[in-house]
C-alpha cells in the first residue's frame, strides 16, 4: 500500500511517493529538459526502483488536474491511465491552488494560477485549527481582479513553494475522488 501524489500542471514535475503511514518516501521535483511525454515513465520507473517497489503496489493516487498548463496536465494524467490501467488505484483529483494553499502558513490568503492571456484562477483561503478552507469558489479573472484583494497574494508558480506534493494529505478533504478513467484536466 504506497501512494503516489503527481503535480505536472507548470512546465515543472514534482511527485512524490509515501509508505502505507503516509510518510514520504520519495520526492523529486525538477524542470525537465525533455518534454514530460518522453520521460515520465522512465521517472516512475525509477523512483519506484529506488524504493523497492512496482506499480502494483501503488494503492492510492493523487494527480493535480487543473488549473495549469493544459498539455502538460493532459500528459500526465494519459500517462498514468496507461500505467494504472490493468489495475487502477484509488483515485483523487487534486486542484493546484488547494496544493500550493497548503504549504502557506498564513491566516486568510489568497492563491492564483498562471495567468494566460491575462486570465488567471484564484481562490481564497482561511486556516483554521490547521485545517484548511476555501472561503471563495475558484474564479477565472482578468490579472487586475485576481491582485484587487486585501488578502495576501500567493501564486502556484512561485518556485519557494516547491516540492508541493509531499503535502498532498494536507488537503486530501478537499480532493474529489474519481475513477482513474474519468480523471481529466479541468479549467
């Protein structure tokens, strides 16, 4: 029983790999220089070697599905459908804003996606007893709305806030379990 978390929603890859208590036992995140098409199953492949596992033993999945960089999502999320195909694991749809909201330790905040063609995702956070909670629905805007807030401003790509996965657990109530089938990019 391991389970993998993946985030490929930037041109970055972060994944990481935890033991059956959730503790993480492996955790890579890096700009590849090849596209994200010709090397993540051999990444997998060698984490899983590392560790002294096989695919098999995946039991739980978490895979960031949007908002981001819509190809970079969609390969990943093919690739792990054609790993995970013969047996799939359990399966949640993870939204990077939730990820990246629960690395910051702030009271009320708010955290935005890359922008394209001056839109972006945000949503607004509140911690509360260590628990986080969205206090707004996630919303496409325009930059000039996404930075008209009181709230302090965070975004998925600031590279400080990097490996984001390894929190995964953090926000697993606010994951949306899926079949792995059904697992598409949204936003």
């Amino acid at each position: 029983m391991y389970t993998l978390a993946i985030d490929g929603s930037s041109n970055l890859i972060d994944f990481s790999i935890f033991n059956k208590e959730n503790e993480l036992l492996y955790c890579h995140c890096f700009l590849p220089k090849e596209p994200f098409s010709k090397i993540l199953i051999d990444l997998v492949d060698n984490a899983l070697n590392e560790i002294n596992i096989k695919l098999e033993d995946i039991t739980q999945l978490f895979a960031v599905a949007g908002p981001g960089r819509y190809t970079s999502i969609r390969v990943v999320i093919s690739t792990l459908k054609g790993l995970f195909f013969k047996k799939p694991p359990q399966t949640y749809r993870v939204n990077e804003l939730d990820l990246t909201a629960a690395l910051i330790d702030k009271d009320r905040f708010r955290v935005a996606g890359e922008l394209f063609s001056s839109y972006g995702y945000f949503c607004d956070y509140e911690k509360k007893d260590g628990r986080l909670i969205r206090i707004s629905s996630i919303t496409k805007a325009k930059q000039d709305e996404i930075i008209d807030t009181k709230l302090e401003l965070f975004y998925t790509t600031d590279k400080t806030l990097l490996p984001k996965t390894p929190f995964v657990f953090k926000i697993k109530d606010l994951a949306e379990e899926v079949e792995l089938l059904d697992l598409n990019p949204f936003y």
